[in-house]
C-alpha cells in the first residue's frame, strides 16, 4: 500500500530540499488523494499559516489539503497578530512551535523563511518566497504527469520573468531531469545562482536552456508556461515591465510553433491580454484550472509526508 515517506529533510523551503525519490513519492500520493484512493488522518493536528503576501489559491489550498488530512489550521494574519508590530521571528518562531504542528510561510525574503525554519521546532513550508515556489512547482509537474508520464519525454517552456516561479520550475526540471527553457527579455533572467545549482544537479547539462527569444523556446515544446510579468511588491516597476515584456505574450501565433498536443500552463492570477490571451487562457489546450487544483492534492501529500 502507498505510504507517505517522511522526508529526510524537515522542512520544505526549496526543491532543493528533496530528492528525486521524495518528489516522485509526493506526485504518487496527490495521485492517489486525488482519485480518492488514499486515505491518510492526522487528527488534532494544526498547521499555522503567515501570510505576509496575499493568496487566493495557496491559503485555500492548504486549508482544504489540512481538512482532508482530519486537520485544522489557523490564520496567523500579520496585520492582527503581534507578528506585524515587529515581534523576532525568532521568538514567533519558539512560540508557534509549541502551538502548531507545521508552519505554511508566505513571505518576501527566503532569509526570514529560513529564520523560522532555524527557530522552529516543527516543519516549516515555503508557501512562497521572493526567491522560490517550490509547492507551485509540485502541482505544475504534478499536472504534466498526468499528460504526459513520462517526464524525459517532455520539453517544458516557461515564457515570462525570471522570477520566484521559474527557479522553483528549474531546481524541480533538474530533479526530474526534465528539459527546461526560460525565455524572458534582457535583464530577466533567472537568478544566476539558481541555474548553476540546477546545472550541478542535471545529469545531461543540456537541458536547461535560458533564451531571449520566445519563439525557438517553445518551437516543439509539449508543456508552455508563464506567469505575471509584475510580481507582488513590483507594483511601482508595472508600466516598464509591460513594456519591456512586449512579444513575451503566449499567444495563438506563439502556441503554434510548439509541439500540436502541447498544453497551457499558468499558475494565477493571470493578467488576461498582457501574459496569456483569453483564446489561450480558455482553449482546449489549457490545463491551468487542473493544475490550480492540483495544488490541493500536492500540498495534502506534502503535508503527510512533513507530519508523518
């Protein structure tokens, strides 16, 4: 019988935190949960969850993933809590962690995620950082699984800035050994940090691909992807980024080069006519309100393994 394995590592704040074998164990088990054959309950436990970054789909995700698990959680909202009036993270930290059995973490900084994750005794989940989003990572293959099985045969395209969603597709493409092309304009590539930990991680260095041309990126690619040009926070940089994003749009023209059976990927909210057109967003190619509830089942799967 399919089992959660507890993870080596007891916290999830990067895909580098897992293994090959941990990640492809979590896919099986949202798999499962997902088709209902799974059924694991973690009675009486409590995930806590501080979000400094609003959310839709990670904060409803995670409290229907802990419902189903027999659990609870509980809003740890900054702007009602001592945490938004400048309490140590070290000391919120100690504190939770007598209260809680994990923490979900939404954030801007990976240091202050990294903080509590040194502080607290109980695991600590990246829900979102500046830097990665690496549970976004594992409902995305999660969803190319299930199109496709084999990850080998897959060329996975991203098309947009090289921000927090496309390093956590890169370290997870290097895990599964998956080929990964970023096509974003001059000045929004990924960090330069990320794509040499995921160069020391591919076995074939080949397959990660950075490019300023939309076009060769995704010309035979099964899986397109792509993202909102302005993250939170850069609300002040959203007029030069539209303009710098020019031609970036997946498009009907663009999703023709790719590979005829390739599917749509974004992970919301989506700007409808600057990233992706409404024909893309609602075609018979898109699989993005899939892999948008596909975040239930990874995060359910993800949280058996943490608490087991």
């Amino acid at each position: 019988m399919l089992k959660p394995n507890k993870l080596v590592n007891s916290n999830f704040l990067s895909c580098l935190d897992v293994s090959v074998e941990e990640v492809l164990n979590i896919l099986n088990l949202a798999q499962n949960f997902k088709n209902k054959t799974l059924n694991i309950k973690f009675k009486d436990k409590v995930l806590g969850l501080i979000f400094d970054k609003s959310s839709t789909r990670t904060r409803v995700s995670f409290q229907v993933a802990m419902s189903r698990l027999g659990g609870t959680t509980i809003d740890l909202n900054p702007n009602t809590s001592q945490i938004g009036r400048g309490e140590p993270i070290k000391d919120t930290a100690r504190v939770l962690s007598r209260y809680c059995d994990a923490l979900a973490i939404r954030t801007f900084k990976q240091s202050d995620l990294e903080e509590y994750a040194n502080w607290s005794s109980k695991p600590v989940i990246n829900a979102l950082t500046d830097l990665e989003h690496p549970c976004q990572a594992l409902a995305d293959f999660m969803t190319i699984k299930e199109e496709f099985i084999d990850f080998t045969k897959v060329v996975l395209t991203f098309v947009g800035d090289g921000n927090n969603v496309a390093n956590s597709l890169i370290l997870c493409g290097a895990l599964l050994d998956v080929e990964v092309r970023i096509a974003c304009p001059k000045g929004y590539e990924p960090n330069p940090l990320i794509l040499k930990k995921a160069n020391e991680i591919y076995v074939n260095k080949n397959l990660l691909k950075v490019t300023n041309d939309p076009y060769s990126a995704v010309s035979g690619a099964n899986v397109l992807y792509t993202d909102v040009w302005s993250s939170m926070g850069e609300e002040s940089l959203q007029d030069k980024k539209d303009n710098d994003f020019s031609g970036f749009t997946i498009n009907s023209d663009l999703v023709s080069k790719a590979d005829k059976d390739a599917i749509i990927l974004h992970c919301l909210p989506a700007y409808r006519s600057k990233e992706i057109t409404d024909e893309v967003i609602d075609s018979k190619s898109s699989r993005i309100f899939e892999q948008a509830e596909n975040r239930m089942h990874v995060q359910q799967a993800l949280l058996s393994c943490l608490l087991s």
